[in-house]
C-alpha cells in the first residue's frame, strides 16, 4: 500500500482552534445584533451564590440561554421569577468555554411596559404641544392654608404618610379627605372624579390646596395618574394642586400637570404646610430674642433700683443731721459773739500778715506750671502711643482666634435646631434639622445619613 500523498497547505485550510473559532463567533455575533429588546417567557431560572441570575427566554417556537449579572440584577424594581413574561435588553453572544449561544442581559421589565412607556410618552408630547403643562398656568401654593384637600385612597401608605407629615408640621389645619382607588381599570376615571368633587366643594370644605398623592409602584400601576382625564382635571381644579405620586423617580403626566411635584406624599405635605413651618421657626426665634431683650431689660432695672435704694435715706436720718450741724452752727454763733472786737481785729491782722508773707510769687508758679505741662504732654504721647501699640497686638491676636476667621477658611458650625453646637458624628439624627453657619451666612440642612468612624 502506498503512503498517502502530502499536498501543501493552502490559506484556506489553515487550522484554528475551536478556542479561537468560538472567540470569532462571538465577535460576529455581538458585532450583527446590537443591544436591542427581546420578548418571551422566564423558564429554568437559576440563581445562584454569586447573585448571577440564570434563564431560559422562550416563546411557543423557539428558546434561547440567558445571563442576568448580579450587579444588573440588583437594579431590577421586581424579583424576576418563573413563568413571568417579560421584555429584556440583551446583547446576542456566545459563551466560549462551552459554545453555548446565549444572550447577556442588560435590563428586564414586565412585558406591555414597552407599550405603556410610549403610550406615555405619545400622550405627554400632545399635552404639552396643547400648553398643558405651561409654568405660566402653574399657580403658587398659599402660604398659610385654611384646610387642605387630600385625593388618595384612604388604604394607602400614601395616606398615612401625609397625616403624619401634616400632624407634625401644622396639626391646627383641616383635613378633607376625597377617596378614590388609585390602581385598576377605571383609577384614572374616579380619581378625575375625585379631583372635580373637591374643587366644586373647595369654599364649603374651606379647602386652599389639593394633594394628589400615591405610593410607588411600576409603570403599569401607575398607570391611572397618566390618564388624560386626570391631567385635564388637575388643570381645571379651581385649587392649586401638589402632585406626589410614587418614589422619587417615579414620573407621571399628573406630575407635568400639576402645580406643584413633590418627589413622594410625605414631601407634597410639607410643600402644603412649608408656611406654617417657616413660621413656627420665626416665631421661635422671635420668642428667644423677647426672652432675652426682657431679661436684659429686667437686669438693668434691677441694677437702677440697687442704685437707687444706696442712696436712699430715710428722711429721721436726714432731720436728725440737720439738727446736729444747727447746734454746731449755734454754738459758734454765740462764741463768736461773746469775743470782743479788738480781739477779732487782732486775729485778722494776724492772718494778713500771714497771707502776704506765704502769698506765692505768680511768674516762678507759672513758669514751673509750663514746664510740667510739656513733662505731661511728652509723658501722655509716650504712654498713648505704648498703649496703641498694645490695642494694635491684642486687636491681631483676637483677629487670630475670631472664630469667623476660622469659618473664613472653609470650615463651619453645625447646630441642631435648639441651636446647640453638634461636636461629633454621633450627636447627629438622620431625619434631624441642622443650620449650617458659615462666614458669610447660614444654611438650613437635613441629616440624610450617619457615618462614624
């Protein structure tokens, strides 16, 4: 038998390995489908330690391998689950260590959401081309409200969240509730209905503002509040309207129609009382500085009257002074009128003759008179300008520890809302009111978190 005979290869049939010819499959894949939305059915999940989440998508037809990472998995606003039909955003690829065709999935939703979002967004663009949402037809909130009206259903968190915010910030203020479901079929109908029966009863409720406030959910729940006939009766509520409806991310046609969007129902009333709020804080602080004024004022009268009670007398002291000093006063009269005369011209002679003799020369008085005036006059420049020098030290020192030039080079100081400097991490409440002083100013805050070290 002859050996086989040995042909050159040629660049056709040069030999790869399947390492590479699985890497170049997969470079043509990734490169001929881009990112792109894929609808089906969840089969064969798998999740597992890593916090990957592994399935099939299939329809009636055909399936396909899929990888959900765990750092896009926990983004996910639902716990994806068997048998759910859904819509991803997938990347076609292939797995190279086994070949395997599979899609790596960037996002997930529930199926029809696709649908909802440009439906919402279709009926957004009508509006706002209509001038719906036009911030010259947004009409500010009254300051100090006589009642408020609360559309929401009266089982939500959402309710709660708003009495509670309500009862802390302006407990003084009725609250008119008009209940309404706010999920289902016909949500966006009776909450339209909702929001027409407190604008027709706002005089006789003696209601200034309207809250428009639901929990979060998906887009699909919150689907009634991008209904045109809650948008169209948000702007024909003779009330303004504060719209804090879902999470702070959550965005609705009710919230572009309203006059005012809360980021979540707890916000939305505390737009409605921020009056009353601020006022509570002025008046706080007015009460401090009256408190402290009639202290003051107290001190200084306290202090005139201990003045005033020193030098007070009672008038048996003054009289019996008064009656020393006569009958001193009478006892030198009548000496002095029992002397004879050549005796007191005798005495008075005396003292003349004593007078000119000690009558001090006028010129040698003067002329040392000026002398110590020029010794004072040097003497009062020297220790003036010793002291200015000193004044100039002590000014530079207390310049050094003013504690606004500390503030001046970046740092501040942090009080809770008694006005009580917070030192340490630990003094700080999440949730608190803090004002923030800085060199040029203040600045009211809120305790989000607390990190100690």
């Amino acid at each position: 038998m002859n050996p086989p005979e040995n042909h050159p290869a040629t660049p056709d049939s040069r030999v790869i390995s399947v390492a590479d010819l699985n890497r170049r499959a997969r470079e043509v894949l990734e490169g001929a489908f881009p990112l792109q939305w894929i609808a089906g059915e969840v089969s064969s999940l798998t999740r597992a330690a890593s916090g990957h989440v592994y399935f099939t998508l299939k329809d009636d037809e055909a399936q396909v391998r899929c990888t959900l990472w765990r750092n896009r998995a926990q983004l996910l606003p639902f716990r994806l689950e068997h048998g759910m039909q859904v819509e991803i955003r997938a990347v076609v690829t292939l797995y190279e260590a086994r070949g395997d065709f599979q899609l790596n999935v960037d996002t997930v939703r529930r199926a029809g959401q696709g649908n909802l979002y440009e439906a919402f967004l279709r009926l957004k663009a009508r509006l706002e081309a209509e001038g719906l949402f036009a911030s010259e037809r947004k009409r500010p909130l009254p300051t100090y409200p006589r009642g408020i009206a609360v559309v929401t259903s009266p089982q939500a968190a959402a309710w709660q969240d708003v009495l509670a915010a309500l009862a802390r910030r302006a407990p003084h203020v009725p609250i008119c509730l008009y209940p309404t479901a706010v999920q289902g079929s016909d949500a966006g109908a009776r909450i339209a209905a909702a929001l027409r029966l407190a604008g027709t009863r706002a005089v006789q409720d003696s209601t200034d503002v309207l809250l428009l406030v639901r929990g979060g959910g998906s887009l699909e729940d919150l689907a009634a509040f991008n209904d045109e006939a809650v948008a169209r009766a948000i702007r024909d509520c003779p009330l303004p309207v504060v719209c804090g409806v879902g999470h702070e991310t959550d965005v609705t046609i009710a919230d572009f129609a309203a006059d005012l969007r809360a980021a979540t129902p707890t916000a939305a009333a505390e737009l409605a009382s921020a009056g009353f709020h601020a006022l509570h804080e002025r008046l706080s602080l007015l009460a401090g500085r009256l408190n402290r004024a009639m202290e003051r004022r107290l001190t200084h009268a306290a202090q005139r009257l201990d003045r005033t009670a020193l030098r007070l007398r009672h008038p048996r002291e003054r009289l019996r002074e008064a009656a020393l000093r006569l009958d001193h006063l009478a006892r030198r009269l009548q000496t002095a009128g029992h002397e004879p005369p050549a005796h007191g011209r005798n005495r008075l002679d005396a003292l003349r003759l004593r007078l000119s003799a000690r009558r001090p020369d006028a010129s040698r008085a003067r002329d040392r008179l000026e002398s110590l005036a020029g010794r004072l006059q040097r003497a009062l420049r020297i220790q003036l300008e010793r002291r200015r020098a000193r004044v100039d030290a002590l000014t530079e020192h207390l310049t050094h520890l003013d504690p606004r030039s500390v503030l001046a080079r970046g740092y501040t100081i942090t009080r809770d809302a008694r006005g009580r400097v917070l030192r340490n991490a630990a003094d700080a409440v999440p949730g608190q009111d803090i004002r923030v002083e800085f060199h040029d100013g203040e600045a009211d805050a809120r305790v989000m978190a607390r990190r100690l070290r």
